[in-house]
C-alpha cells in the first residue's frame, strides 16, 4: 500500500494537476508584441533541441529553415491561443520565457515518448517542420487530438500558465542564491530551474495550496528551502550549481529531490529519506505547521 501511494504521489508530483488552480500569471492580453516575441524565441530554442530525424532514433542536427522555426512558434501560439486552435482547447496566454522554456522540454520530451501515437511523435521530426504552415497545423491538430499525449501536454501547460509568475519569481531567487555565492548559474541552468520548480506545482497542489505564492518573503523562503536542500550530503551528489549548469536535455527533477540517490523509478532507502525531507522543508517554508505523511497532507 504504501509503494502505490508514493508512486501515486511521484506521478502526481513529476506530471501535475491543473485542475481548481488559480491563475496568478500576468493580466492576459496586455503582454507587449516585444514580450511575446521573446517568449516564441525561448519555446523554439529550447524545443529545437529534441527535434529527430524521421526515424525518431537520432537527433536532427542540420539547419533550420525559416519555415520550420516559423512552425515550431506556431505550437506554442496555437496552444496559448494566438494561433488556429480554439482559445478554449488552450493553456492561456504564457508571458514568462523561462516558462515557455520549461514548456518546451515538457511538451518535446512527451512527444518524443509517444510510441503509441504516431501524430504526436510527428511534431518532432525535421521533415514535419519543415512545410507548409497550413500542412503542419494539421499534424499539430491531429497530434494533440487525437490521444493521451496532446492531452497530457494541455494539462501541464495550463499548471506553468497558472503558476507563471511564481514560477519566474523562484527561478530568480534561486539563482540570486547562486549569485550570493558568486556562482554563475548559465542559459542552460536557467532553463533548468524553470523546469523544477515548473515540474513541482503538482506538488503544491498537495499542499491544498491551488496557486503558487507569489509574495516575495514566501517565494524566497521556498528558494533557501530548495537551495539548502542535500547540503548535509556528498558535494557530488549534493544540489550544487553542477545540478543546473548542464544540458537541459540531460536534467530531470528526481535528482534534485533525492539528493542524487536514484535517476528515476521508486525511491527507498536514503533516496526516500532526502525525499521526504524535501517535502517537509518545503512545506514548512509555506505552512509552518505541515507535516508530510505517506498519504500525503495530514
């Protein structure tokens, strides 16, 4: 019973929720043309890195055309809805690049793992980017359409949107943490942050928690909780500046919250403990009073 709840848990943790959850993101529609163009730039860079050849078994590592850049912004515009898709099918607008970062490796890496369905795996071929806009919209249709994947990548984007700010808010603290220490933390580390604290918004959900704070003294305690963590561990495996500055298609969230203890699957032993730990020291820089338990919030 209690691997099925901290499995139940893990997968709720890595994967999100976006139901009954606040929106605290920018005031939509007032983003600047300027502002959303960054955005569209940070979801392609980030996004162009898991493009494959058309036997999806290794990576494209040739140019890309105009067009095919021009079509890799259209899926963030279309899922945001300034695109082709209905508004109401969408995540809301995104107005933080670090998010559309964290979005982009979310949404590639899930496309790139659906097996099962060849639309969505489509969306991250060369050949499928690079055509005719009208052409690739209905591939975009049909790959997030059309099964679980686009499903599941609609109900993570809607917990970034959400959490947006908070999410941009922690991303900056952290890293002035870094900088405290005059340590540097780079582009791909950047992105990196984004994507934990992104990939930990389900988590706060668990906390009865429906948005992420946004008051500068809860999200810097939230930061030192995470920073701190691992600091009694091996300073290889510990959360040090090496944990971010690295590929970003190399990084994953579990490390982070086991201490390097496990890569993935069902932490135990000193992976669960640093786990839990985890849980407990972040809780408490939001609720003083929580506790964590097997089953989650007491």
């Amino acid at each position: 019973m209690k691997k099925f709840l901290l499995f139940a848990f893990l997968v709720f943790l890595v994967a999100g929720c976006a139901e009954d959850t606040t929106n605290n993101s920018t005031t939509e529609g007032q983003t600047s043309q300027e502002q959303l163009n960054k955005v569209d730039d940070a979801f392609t860079n980030e996004y162009k890195k898991y493009v494959k050849q058309d036997d999806l078994s290794t990576a494209y590592t040739g140019e890309f055309s105009a067009q095919s850049e021009t079509n890799i912004k259209s899926l963030l515009q279309n899922i945001t809805g300034r695109g082709k898709m209905p508004a109401q099918a969408g995540i809301g607008e995104i107005n933080e690049t670090v998010v559309a970062s964290a979005l982009a490796k979310s949404m590639a890496e899930s496309l790139v793992k659906a097996t099962t369905e060849p639309n969505a795996q489509a969306l991250v071929k060369y050949t499928t980017l690079d055509t005719d806009a009208n052409k690739f919209m209905s591939t975009v249709l049909g790959g997030f359409m059309g099964g679980a994947t686009g499903a599941k990548i609609l109900e993570t984007g809607k917990l970034y949107q959400a959490n947006q700010k908070a999410i941009a808010m922690l991303v900056a603290s952290h890293t002035a943490l870094f900088q405290a220490a005059n340590e540097t933390v780079n582009e791909e580390g950047t992105v990196n942050l984004a994507y934990l604290y992104s990939s930990l918004t389900g988590y706060f959900t668990m906390l009865q928690i429906t948005a992420l704070p946004t008051d500068e003294a809860t999200v810097k305690k939230i930061a030192q909780a995470v920073y701190d963590h691992c600091k009694d561990v091996d300073a290889q495996a510990a959360n040090n500046l090496s944990v971010y500055n690295k590929d970003t298609t190399t990084f994953t969230v579990m490390p982070i919250l086991t201490c390097g203890k496990t890569q993935g699957g069902m932490p135990s032993g000193d992976a669960m403990t640093h786990l839990t730990n985890f849980m407990n020291s972040v809780g408490k820089a939001i609720d003083p009073n929580y506790q964590f338990s097997m089953g989650g919030r007491p």
